[in-house]
C-alpha cells in the first residue's frame, strides 16, 4: 500500500521564510549597531588634548589627557575629572 503525505513543501516555504527574516534583522538591526559601535570607538580612541566632549551623563568639558583606559577633563573653575574612554558621548 502506497501512502502519500502531503505538506512537505510547506516546512520549505517556512525555512525560507525564518532565513528572510533573520537576513532582514541583520540588514537593519544588527549591521547599523555593529558599524556606529566602530565608529564610536574610532572617536574616542581620537580624542586628544583640547577637544571638546560631551559624556554619556550630559557632562561638556575640555580633553587634558588622553591615558589608557581613562580620559582626564576640565570641567570648567578648576575642575579636573577622569572618566572612562566608554564614557565619552561625542565631540563637540
């Protein structure tokens, strides 16, 4: 006796449907986060004496040193601050 299931081609069509989606999620999510954590990273690593920043905390001052891990700045009346490189929002 010969039996005949129907329905193969479905979990197919279902295959190709979950790999669009997930390319669709990379193409639009996952690839634009990558590319501006890079270029994030490329700024901070940048930074230098006299640049003006603004920190993660909305904090604006002036690069005196750039050591490391850390980033010295001046806040303004005297004020000298250490932060993390990660920290560090934008340049100004």
């Amino acid at each position: 006796m010969i039996v005949l299931q129907a329905g193969g081609s479905g979990n197919m069509s279902f295959l190709f449907l979950m790999v669009g989606m997930f390319a669709v999620m990379y193409f639009f999510m996952i690839r634009p986060q990558q590319k501006k954590q890079k270029e994030q990273q490329k700024m901070v690593e940048e930074l230098k004496a006299g640049d003006d920043i603004v920190t993660a905390g909305g904090l604006h001052g002036k690069v005196l040193s750039n050591d490391g891990d850390t980033i010295t700045i001046s806040a303004g009346g005297g004020a000298r601050l250490t932060f993390e490189k990660s920290a560090i929002a934008k340049k100004k």
